[in-house]
C-alpha cells in the first residue's frame, strides 16, 4: 500500500480500455521487432528508419506502461497526461509511415531470393504494424478531449495534437531538405529554411512547456493567449515560405517546372524540391485549422495547471 493508503500498482493499467490499448500496443510492437529481427528483415536507409521507428514506440510504450502500473509517474515533473497523449499521437504517426514505407519498398507478391517464408513474415509486420497503428490511435481517441469537457491537458485538445503533427510534417520537411535539395542557391530558399526550423522550435516549445507544467513560465500574457499569438506568427511565416519556395525552385528563371530526365532516382533534388513544397502547403493547412481550434481554448485554474476547456 502506499502512504495514501492506495495499492502499489494501478489495476487501470490494465483493467480499462486505455490498459487494453497499451497492451495491444506492446504486443504488435513486440512481434514486429521479433519478426524483422528473426526473418522478414530489413536493409538500406528505408529499412532502417522503419526498424528505428518501431523500436523506439515499442521502447517507449513499455516506460509509459510501467509508469502507469506502478504510478512511479507521480514522482516526474511532468504533465503525465500531457506526456502519455503526445507520446501516442507521435507512435501513431511513426506507426503510420513505418506501414506505408515498409510493404512499399520489402513486400513484393513474388517470393524473393530467400524464399516465401521471408515473404510471408514481411506480410505479417506489415499486418501487425497497421495494427498497432490502431492500438495507438484508439489511445488518442481515449484520451483526446470532448467539447465542452474540462480536460486534465492541453495536448489531449485538438490543438494540442496538431502540434504533434506539425512537428512531424517538420521532420519529413527537414528530412527532404538534407536530401540533396540545393536550398543553399538562393538566400530566398534559404529565408524558407529558416523559417521551417524557427517554426518547428516554437511548436517545441509549446510542448515541453505544456509537458512539463511550465505554462505560467509565461508572465507577460496567459499561456492560452501566448499560444494563440504564436500560432498566428507561424500561420504567416509558413504562408510566404509556401509561396516564396516553389517560386524559388520551379519557375524556370531559377529552376526547372519538370523533373529532369537524367535525374537519378532517390538522390534528385528536384523530387526533395517537390516534397518540401507539398508539406509546406500541408503545414501552412495544421497551422491554420490549429489557429482556428486555438480560439475555442480556454485554461481554468486547479491544482494542475494545464487544465483546459475545449
């Protein structure tokens, strides 16, 4: 028992449809892991995130997991319910990909050089990933706040899982940027870059902020509001980057509108161009939906500070 009188360990942990989720989770993530490892394999820069990415939801499921039944979470400064939600909407998000990625580039319906069996474990990940994809999202939708409910954080409200998002979309931005796409030739280019990265840091700081319970760090304006003002700077920023990037990269005073024939595949800076013009638009797309969302927030008063009303 603890000094409150309470058990040690929290049967919702396990004994609620939260507790079944994170269950599923590290099931499907520990047969994914044992499969790749055992014989569905993997192999270049694809593979590698792919394995990457599973292996860290899998490691963190299990932290989250073992917090949550012991309740060694209470000793954390932390924001435990802001923390387990962006956690799960980020494994959710890793998971997604990692499920497109992998049958794209391992799953083929011909048996490969090492026989069928490989073929067949590589269809098994592919099946148990789209699963945990699932497991992970129904702990958002568990944990995601309803209208009008006063919820224990920030990061359970729909703006609060759209900076997760957005912080993703950033990742893939950065991701196409370091790939060979030569936005070092002009200083408009360069002025996109910047603004992706000074982007990606205010949303960061949103978060930790809200994660570690430091939204009345904030002194100068409520945490509510500072967040409103953000978003809106980060809604205009992302709008000239939108603009000023295909300017800079397609129109044939400065670029090529077409991709090149002699272009290699998976090392063209043309196809890099393109994605970071598309998940720019689709950034500028979170980041205008999450001003609007950000309107409707409003931060009550309690012993936690983060609560929220939607």
């Amino acid at each position: 028992m603890d000094p409150q009188g309470g058990p040690y360990l929290n049967k919702k942990a396990l004994l609620s449809p939260l507790g079944a989720a994170r269950l599923c989770q590290l099931a499907m993530g520990c047969a994914v892991v044992a499969m790749v490892t055992h014989s569905a394999g993997y192999s270049g820069s694809h593979g590698v995130f792919c394995m990457a990415a599973w292996c860290f939801c899998f490691a963190m499921s299990v932290l989250v997991f073992f917090l949550d039944a012991t309740r060694l979470h209470g000793y954390l400064p932390v924001s435990w319910d802001n923390l387990t939600v962006t956690c799960a909407a980020f494994a959710t998000l890793l998971y997604v990909t990692a499920s497109v990625v992998y049958p794209l580039f391992f799953v083929r319906s011909e048996c490969p050089y090492a026989g069928c069996d490989v073929r067949d474990f590589r269809i098994a990940v592919t099946v148990c990933s789209i699963l945990g994809t699932l497991a992970y999202g129904a702990e958002v939708v568990l944990c995601r706040a309803r209208p009008g409910q006063i919820v224990v954080g920030y990061m359970a409200t729909v703006s609060g899982l759209l900076k997760v998002v957005q912080g993703f979309v950033a990742c893939i931005i950065f991701g196409a940027l370091a790939n060979g796409s030569q936005y070092y030739q002009y200083a408009a280019t360069i002025f996109c870059v910047v603004v992706y990265a000074f982007c990606f840091t205010l949303t960061a700081v949103v978060v930790i902020m809200t994660v570690c319970r430091r939204t009345k760090a904030v002194r100068c304006m409520p945490f509510d509001r500072f967040v409103v003002v953000c978003t809106l700077l980060e809604v205009l920023l992302y709008l000239s980057a939108s603009v000023v990037w295909p300017v800079f990269c397609f129109d044939t005073k400065y670029g090529s509108p077409f991709r090149p024939s002699s272009c290699p595949r998976g090392k063209c800076p043309w196809d890099s161009k393109v994605v970071v013009a598309v998940f720019s638009f689709v950034n500028f797309g979170l980041y205008l939906v999450d001003l609007i969302y950000s309107q409707r927030i409003r931060f009550v008063s309690s012993q936690v500070s983060t609560n929220s009303r939607v």
